[in-house]
C-alpha cells in the first residue's frame, strides 16, 4: 500500500481513542552529577531508576570537583578570566596557609616552648587577638578607597600578611622583643583580614554574569577553605622535615611569600572589575580617543597600573580627581567655570601640567565621564592651536555634548557600570 492510501485510510478510518496504546510518561533529571530517570507507571505509581554513566573514573571525578567547587552553568555562567583567577586563588590560599603554620610554631618557640608541628596549628587561632584587633579598626575606615581601587588594596592585604607572618617566623632571633613582634605581626595580619574582605565583594562581583553572585562567592570560598586545608597539611609537613630548623624558615618563607604574592597579583589581573574609578576612566577615554572605540573590562584589565593607580594618562587629558574646589579654582575664575558648566555636576580648571576635575556631591559615573571627554578634548586642542583655556573648554564641551549618547551606549554595552563613580576619598562639592 502506498503512502496517499495510507494517508486516505487514516481519514475515513478514525482511530478509537480507547484503542490508542498510550506509551509510558517519563524524564530524567540530573542532581549532584547523578542521572536518574523518572516513567509513571500503568498503576499511576512512579518509578526512579539510575542510569549507568559509562564514562571513565577520570571524568567523573573532574565533573564532581567542578561542580562542588564552581558556579552552576560554569563556564558560561561567569565572565572572562575566572578560570585563572581560581588557579591563583588556590595557590595563595595554599601558600598562606602553609606560612601560618611556621610562623605560629616560631611564636611558639620563642616564648619558650617546643612544641609539636600538629600543636602549633590548634594554638594558631587562639594567637590571633589583641593587636589583630587594632589593626582592623584601623583599617576599617578605608572602605571608601577600597571601593575605588579593590585589585590595589587585595594585593596589600597580602603584603601585610606576609610582612606580620615574617615577624612571626623572625620572632625566636630575639626572644626578648617577643611580645613588640607578635603584636606587630598581628597588627599587621589584623589590617590584612579587614582590607582582603572588604575587596572579596568587588571581585566576586566582576565575575557575575546572570545573577549569580551567591553562587560564586559560596564556590569561591569553598575552593579557598580547601586549599587552606592543603596548605596547612604541606606546613606541617614543612615544619617537620625542612623547616624544622631556623636555616630552613629562611629559606623556604620567603619562596613561599613571593609565590603567595605572585599569585594575588595574578588573580587580580585576571579580574574584570567593571566599576568606573578616575583609572579606569581616564584608559576608556584615552582608548576611545585614539581608536574610536570602548574597551570592554575584560580588555583593559591586563592594563591596569595595580602599584600606582593614581598615575596621570596624558592621551586622556591628565585629569586629577579629588582636589578641593578652594584649592583647584581661583575665585575670580569660579564663575566664569560655573557658566561654562551651568548644567553639570562636574567642574574642570586646565592647568599648565594637568586638568584638575572637582565632582558634585551627587555626580554617578556618567558625569565623571562627560567630564573626563571635555578635559581630554580641551588639553588636545591646546596642545595643538594653543587656544586659551576657556576657549578650549567651550569647544571640547560642545564636541562632548554632540558625541556623548552613542559613546555612553557603547559603554553600557560592553558591560560597565555607570551608575556610581567610585573616587575613593576624594573631595566634592555642593553649591
């Protein structure tokens, strides 16, 4: 029988619906890297049966460890780069560790005791008070600044970890000063945990691409808490074979400090931190000036000055952000400025080395930004017509003015966040 029979039989011949043979209803549904399959049976009972997973003992285990340890959806869940910012979480994690085990058993051994590699990890916790506690008050009021340049102040939690951490293993040289050393190390260690905490946010937030910052910052810790773990294994090790002996803390902490640096260092390059600061402002200027085009974080990350980040760009106008208004602009010019800038919430006085920019109290990224292009467009026009400064700055205003929505578009497109300008501490104004 041909297929148009077929097809004619099936309209003039209606199928009974009570002979139509119903196959069974059933899914599977993957948890924890299990896949089990779900069928209602012919009684309305249901039935869970586990399929077999034919894949070798290597893979599993490589789908179980990212799961447990990275963002669901990993790696089209987070941006670019946090493969390699895990790489170096985990080793900083590691080599930290791993140095607090032989400085809390140097602690130990210049106040006199000699105890075993395992007794110095258990007293480690109860050694960190007193001055740690100075420390983090201390530290505490640089929120602000931490907000601005979060990669900067992560890389400085690590140094003074290490410098308190190399205290510590100095301390049995002079046992008599034991008490200035620990209380200096601990000081230090204290400045360190408020600073790398109060950075953890900024980065984790770099990463997130679909709502899912719980997700990462849970999986983020989980992968340091192992490594710490790790790393606390190693020092004992260490402190038992190697560096059982002062010869040996000499040696082996500080390859352990250079490669816990190393590594923090490298973490934080690979961060695409996509808040607007006066750096990574002046760059996305300065790139847009010469190219024409808006650099994503992901590009200007490997860029980033993280030693010196308040360096002055000259292709983006060699603009200083923060200066107080009673020390940037003359009275007898503050007016003429207000009226060029009657509408903004920013206000720019050209100087001979460079352009000082003083914010409104409630300014966000986008002014920063409109601000940034007038300084940038005026200093290149005056370097190449020499016009006078509020000549320059009415022209580059309006140049700003005519290019602002496109490029701020472009801006929001690639990712940034233009809702705030984070300058640190720096000084605004209210008329």
């Amino acid at each position: 029988m041909n297929l148009l029979a077929k097809i004619k039989m099936q309209n003039t011949e209606p199928e009974d619906p009570s002979r139509r043979q119903r196959g069974p209803v059933f899914w599977i549904e993957t948890s924890d890297s299990i896949s089990r399959r779900y069928q209602f049976e012919s009684n309305g009972l249901l039935s869970v049966k586990v399929l077999d997973d034919s894949r070798p003992v290597a893979h599993k285990l490589v789908e179980s460890f990212v799961n447990k340890f990275f963002p669901s959806g990993y790696p089209y869940s987070v941006n670019e780069g946090y493969l390699r910012y895990t790489q170096f979480r985990a080793l900083q994690h590691f080599t930290s560790a791993a140095l607090s085990v032989l400085s809390t058993q140097s602690l130990l051994f210049a106040a006199g005791l000699r105890p075993t590699p395992a007794q110095a990890t258990a007293v480690s916790w109860i050694l960190k008070d007193g001055m740690e506690h100075v420390g983090k008050l201390m530290c505490s009021n640089l929120g602000s600044r931490m907000d601005s340049e979060p990669k900067r102040w992560r890389i400085m939690a690590d140094v003074l970890y290490d410098l308190g951490t190399g205290l510590d293993i100095l301390s049995p040289l002079c046992p008599q000063l034991f008490l200035e050393m620990a209380g200096l190390g601990n000081f230090a260690k204290g400045m360190a945990v408020v600073a790398a905490r109060a950075t953890r946010l900024p980065i984790y937030s770099s990463f997130a691409k679909e709502g899912n910052l719980s997700d990462l910052f849970a999986k983020g810790e989980a992968i340091s808490t192992l490594f710490n773990v790790v790393g606390m294994g190693a020092g004992i090790q260490l402190a038992s074979t190697i560096c059982s002996s002062m010869e040996g803390k000499l040696v082996v902490g500080p390859l352990l400090s250079v490669i816990h640096v190393y590594s923090v260092v490298e973490e934080m390059r690979a961060a695409p931190v996509n808040t607007l600061n006066p750096q990574r402002t002046a760059m996305i200027v300065a790139d847009f000036l010469k190219t024409g085009k808006v650099s994503s974080p992901a590009n200007l990350r490997y860029q980033e000055d993280l030693l010196y980040p308040g360096r002055l760009i000259e292709d983006a106008g060699n603009v200083k952000v923060g200066r107080a208004l009673h020390k940037v602009v003359e009275p007898s010019k503050l007016r003429q400025l207000k009226e060029i800038f009657r509408d903004e919430k920013f206000i720019l006085n050209l100087g001979a080395r460079w352009t000082d920019m003083v914010l409104d109290h409630n300014a966000t990224g986008e002014d920063a930004l409109r601000g940034w292009l007038v300084a940038a467009y005026a200093a290149n026009m005056m370097k190449a017509t020499h016009e006078p400064s509020a000549y320059a700055l009415k022209q580059a205003y309006e140049r700003m003015n005519h290019m602002f929505s496109p490029f701020l578009l472009e801006l929001q497109s690639k990712g940034w966040h233009t809702d705030r300008f984070l300058d640190g501490s720096g000084s605004r104004f209210a008329f």
